[in-house]
C-alpha cells in the first residue's frame, strides 16, 4: 500500500475586516475623493489645487478597491476547493495489478540482457520515456489542483501593491509638502539603478578587452567567417537549413530507432523464441510419454499376476506453458526438438514417481485330502481297509502389489533443476505466457483486487505491511520462490513481506511460519494476522498461508498474487487456523 501523499490546504480565517472603499455621490466634484466608510469628511474641504493628483488618487482608489474585490472572490474559491482525495487502496491495487507485468517483464529484461550495452540503453531509453509521461501527467494535476492557491497568492501581491500605490497618492494629495519628498526619494532610486546598469556596461566592456586579446586567433577566424556571410548571404542561410533538418533527421531517425529497439526488446525478452513447429512437437512428445504411462497403469491387472492390487494414483497432467517455459529457459534461448528430447525424458522422470512394491506374504489354505487305514475284523479274522477324509492347512505364497504415483507438479520443477538466473527467466516467461496465449488456448491470469477499509491502514505495522504486498499483485506463482527475482511461493511470498516490513523471521515455509505464530481465534482475528490452510496439497501439516486483511479476506501469492475471499467451499474446507506474529 503506497503511504499517504499529504497535501497541506491554506488555513483561511474570517474575513478582515477590511473596509470598502467607495466615492461619495455618484458625480464626483472636483473635491471629492476616495473615504474609508468610516471616515469623517474633514470639514472646510477645498477645490484640490492639482486636478492630476486627484485623478492618480481616484485611480489608485479604484485599483486597490477592485483588487480587494479579487483577492476575497479567490479566497472563496479557495476555500471551496474540495480536498485531494486520497486514492483507495483497490485503486492502488489496480494500478500495480495492471502494471505488474510490465515491471516483472522490465526487471528481467535488465537481467538478462545485461551483456548486450546497446539494448540496455535502448531500454534504459524506453523507461526514460515513460517516466517523463508520468512526471509529466503528474506534474499538470499538481498544477491544475494548485492553481486556486496560485490565483490567491498573485492577488495578494497585487493588492498589497495597491493600498500602497493608494496610500501614497493619499499623502501626497493631502500633504502637498510631502510631495517633493516621496518623488525626490523616488527619482534617487532610479538614479541608482541607472548607476548600476552603467557600471554593469563598463564591467562587460572590460571583459570583452581580456578576452579579445587572449583569443587573437579566434577573432580573426570569425571576422573572416562574417565576412563570407556578408558575402554570401543566402548560400549560408541554405547550408545552415541543410545541416538543421539533416542533424534533425538524424535525431529523430535515431530516437524512433532506439525507442522502436527498446520496445521490441521488452517484447522479444518474454517471447519464446522457438519456432511453433517445434513447441508443439515438444508439448506432442510430453503428452505421448503421458499417454504410454496412462495405458500401462490402466492395463496393470491384465499384464502383471499378482493376488491383489493396490493403486494409489495422483492425476497425469500438466500445464503446458510451464514446460515450454522451463525448456526456454533452460535453454535460455531458442531450442529445437530434437536438442530437448533427452530433457524432456529427465522432465517426465522427475515429475512422475512410480513405484511398484510386491509383498509376500506366507498364507495358509485348508484342504481336503483322503486317508486308509486297515484293520482285522474280529469276528471274520479278514484284514479291512477303510477310506477317510481329512482337512490340512497348507503354505502358500501371496502377492500383494501396491503401485503407487506420484505427480510432483511441473511447475515445482524449476528451483529444483535451475539456477537462481534461469529461474528468473522461467518466471518471465510463465507470467507473460510467452506472449503466446493462443499457441496453447492460454488465459492472462489476472489478480483478484480488494478496497481495505481506510481505517484499518490507519495501524503502522498493518500499512507498512501491505505497502510491501501489494507490490507484487501480478507476479506469477513459482514454487519454491522467495524474492521478486525468482517471484514466490505462499510461504516465500508472505515470508519476504514480513521481513521487509519490521520481523526478521527468514525464510520459512508454511508450518514453520504457523510455529512461530500465536493461535488467534475467529473472533479475535484482526488484519495483519496470518491465516493458514492444511490439505491444499498433498503434503503432512500446513500446506498454505495469507495475510488476512480484514472483513473475511486475504492477500496470498496463488497464481497469479492477489487477494481472495475466504467465505467460499474452497477455503472453508481447507482452513486451519489463524497466527499473530510475534
């Protein structure tokens, strides 16, 4: 949240109580003058003995009456001028959202092509440029909001010149012995002053001397170039216009040039630079590894023998500008398909984890076998041999197979295989899409905005809070991210403000910020607090953390960083806990 601009308004008091100057009967006799309301015609009044001394003081009058006039109609002009409306915060929010791209894709360019001097100027051309348009579009609201304290000001220099002007004339017609004083102080000025200019002339006719003799050769060059001005007058006025629109020509050439060269600069450093043959091949190979890995699961049964099956599966899919962007950036550069064929197999090995486990375990089943025994009958002496049935348990070998697999997300990839740099480049590309939205039906993520009530930024810690967060609305969501270099994860994103805006608590992940933070219930809650959520992905304890902002809302760093409404299935059904920092 940026801070509050204060802009200081003039204090204005009640009106003076300054009197009203006017003349005392519509046709004014030669006598007559100018009287403050409450003045008292001097009795015995006398025809004025210099008719122009009355006509300077009716003038001066008149001046210093309608100055007054002006100068109290700009006061109330003033005064009603509505106060600078401090701009909302879902302004604010709207202005960095809608920027937000632009200054990631800016920062990175500067990353990146830092070995290239000519399009570093080029770029450094281009955001020269656009900060002179927005000092400028700045500079003139200033004025125009300042232009009623302006007017009061330049009317309060006139008006002041005016009652002296007035009161001058007042003296000198009524003090006709004072008159040859106040013009004899008058004309000393002047004669002063016309003192100084002789002096400043004789000054500059020295230094002219000085330097005509220290540059002897100088002069002689330029009287010899006068001379051929004088005579070849209009050959010199052609050759100046000649070299005038050339050297014009050349600036505007190259300032189009330069400024064309840092534009598509900012364009082509978050372009991929594959052809579209060979990212579709690419994204084709991808999802062929995807297909013989679907088929050979769905098929598991009927190819392998086992006595029982176990399948534990995560989803197989994948985005597919987050590959392309990773091999861009690993690449760092264009690339075709057959370079990144073994990179796309590391890719797939590294995002699918499958793991076959068979137990076996020693089992035992009843069965029924036949026995014989013999014996002698005792009443024939015969030896007789019967038939029985009998159940035995018998061993066996059972095989339990459980498979299991595992999508650790593509997008979790990048800090894992790539260098701080090339992470910073993934990122560029992932939040401008390449600019290719249509190359795979891709949308522009946009942030979700929110207005925080006033008067909860009226708490320090809570706006400093936010002044950090919402610098960043915008930014694509990397995992594992930690800075604006890399851009952030949930945990590294609400873990970068807090530290830039009072604790100093490291990088800590999600269930290491809930650690250190003290359970803070529903009803207790207040912005600036924490939230956390479990269960948001497959992982033990907390997966998930915002900064709540007030009245059920959060600002986390989901894809891209905005703000949310907690009231929702979603969220509800993944909350945990809210956390006070210490």
């Amino acid at each position: 949240m940026t801070p509050r601009d204060k802009t200081t308004s003039g204090q204005h008091g009640p009106k003076s109580n300054r009197s009203k100057f006017h003349q005392e009967s519509k046709r004014p006799r030669p006598s007559s003058r100018l009287r403050r309301e409450d003045e008292t015609p001097p009795k015995g009044e006398k025809k004025a003995a210099d008719p122009k001394a009355d006509k300077r003081f009716e003038k001066a009058g008149k001046k210093a009456e309608k100055t007054g006039a002006r100068l109290e109609a700009a006061k109330e002009k003033l005064a009603a001028q509505r106060p600078v409306k401090r701009p909302g915060p879902a302004k604010l929010a709207a202005t960095a959202a809608g920027h937000q791209v632009h200054r990631f894709v800016h920062g990175k360019i500067h990353e990146v092509e830092h070995e290239n001097v000519g399009v570093e100027a080029a770029h450094r051309v281009e955001l020269a440029g656009e900060g002179i348009g927005r000092t400028g579009a700045r500079a003139i609201r200033r004025r125009i909001r300042q232009a009623p304290a302006r007017r009061v000001r330049r009317w309060e220099r006139r008006d002041i010149r005016a009652k002296a002007e007035y009161e001058m004339q007042k003296q000198a017609r009524e003090h006709p012995e004072l008159k040859k004083n106040i013009l004899s102080r008058f004309w000393q000025k002047q004669k002063q002053k016309r003192e100084y200019a002789k002096r400043a002339r004789e000054t500059a006719k020295t230094g002219a001397r000085a330097a005509k003799e220290t540059a002897v050769t100088a002069g002689r060059i330029a009287e010899n170039t006068v001379a051929f001005v004088k005579r070849h007058p209009v050959g010199v006025v052609i050759a100046l216009c000649c070299a005038l629109l050339l050297v014009s020509l050349q600036s505007c050439l190259s300032t189009m040039v330069t400024l064309g060269n840092g534009t598509l600069t900012a364009v082509t450093a978050s372009t991929y630079p594959s052809e579209d043959g060979d990212m579709l091949a690419a994204e084709a190979a991808y999802v062929g590894m995807e297909n013989e890995l679907r088929a050979y699961l769905e098929s598991y049964e009927q190819t392998h023998d086992y006595d029982e099956y176990h399948f534990d599966l995560d989803d197989i899919e994948h985005d597919p500008y987050v590959l392309i962007s990773i091999l861009t950036a690993w690449y760092e550069g264009a690339w075709t398909i057959d370079q990144v064929q073994g990179t796309l197999q590391m890719l797939f090995d590294r995002q699918y984890i499958l793991t076959e486990t068979v137990e076996v375990e020693v089992r035992y089943r009843t069965e029924q076998r036949t026995g014989y025994h013999t014996y002698t009958d005792p009443n024939t002496g015969q030896t007789v041999t019967e038939e029985y049935e009998y159940e035995v348990q018998v061993p066996y070998n059972y095989y339990i197979c459980t498979v299991e697999l595992e999508n650790f997300n593509l997008s979790h990839l990048p800090v894992y295989i790539m260098g701080e740099e090339k992470v910073g480049r993934y990122a560029l590309y992932i939040a401008t899409l390449g600019n290719r939205p249509d190359l795979f039906g891709g949308r522009p993520r946009t942030p979700t905005l929110y207005d925080i009530p006033e008067s909860y930024l009226s708490d320090e810690t809570f706006a400093a809070m936010m002044t950090e967060a919402e610098k960043y609305i915008g930014y694509p969501y990397v995992w594992g991210g930690s800075s604006p270099t890399t851009s952030f994860d949930c945990s590294g994103f609400v873990s970068w403000v807090i530290n830039h805006s009072g604790w100093n608590v490291g990088r800590l992940g999600a269930q290491g910020l809930c650690n250190i933070c003290t359970p803070v219930s529903a009803a207790n809650v207040r912005p600036g607090d924490l939230v956390f959520f479990v269960g948001t992905y497959d992982t033990p304890g907390v997966s998930h953390v915002g900064i709540y902002v007030g009245d059920g809302w959060m600002i986390h760093a989901g894809n891209p960083i905005g703000y949310v409404n907690l009231n929702t299935n979603y969220w509800q059904s993944h909350f945990y806990t809210y956390g006070r920092l210490p």
